[in-house]
C-alpha cells in the first residue's frame, strides 16, 4: 500500500514542506495534523501537545510534539521533530 495515494494535494504539499531546507515557518499547525491523521493509527490534540502513534511498513512509533497554547504555525524545532520523526519510520515526500 502506498500512503501517497492516500494523501490530498494539501497533505502531499505539507509532507513536502516539513521536508524543505531550511524548513518553512509558515506550516500551520491544523495543516500537519490533517497530514498525520492519514499517516497514523491515533492523533490526540490538546492545547499544547500533538500525540502521535504511526505503524507504517512494520515499524511503530509514538512521538509527542509540543506546541504553545494557541500558536497556529509550528516552529522550526517542532518542524524538526516531526521531519526525525518521519524519517524514523520510512516516510519522505516523493520527488
């Protein structure tokens, strides 16, 4: 099964843009939790965490990316994160 059939323009544009170099400060938050919805089993939202549990070619992962309260863009450490953490599971946006 491959993910990107699965994802909207939108998603492929985010998947892409946590992967551009240096990273867009201009991603916002509901943009990459719309994308790890897709990509994951579980996606729990509060004020100031994202909680994330993905199993993606027999891999599985959890991550907690952190976020102040009300901030709509990521910043470019949690960008980071979320790049590591995509990585550490097989996903890459394709060229």
């Amino acid at each position: 099964m491959c993910i990107y059939r699965e994802l909207n323009d939108e998603q492929k544009k985010t998947l892409k843009s946590l992967f551009a170099d240096p990273p867009s400060l201009a991603i916002a938050w509901s943009e990459i939790t719309s994308l790890l919805r897709v990509l994951s089993h579980v996606v729990k939202e509060y004020e100031d965490r994202v909680c994330v549990a993905i199993e993606h070619k027999q891999l599985q992962r959890r991550a907690i990316f952190h976020r102040r309260r009300g901030q709509t863009y990521a910043t470019s450490l949690a960008i980071k994160s979320i790049r590591y953490f995509l990585i550490t599971v097989n996903i890459e946006p394709m060229d």
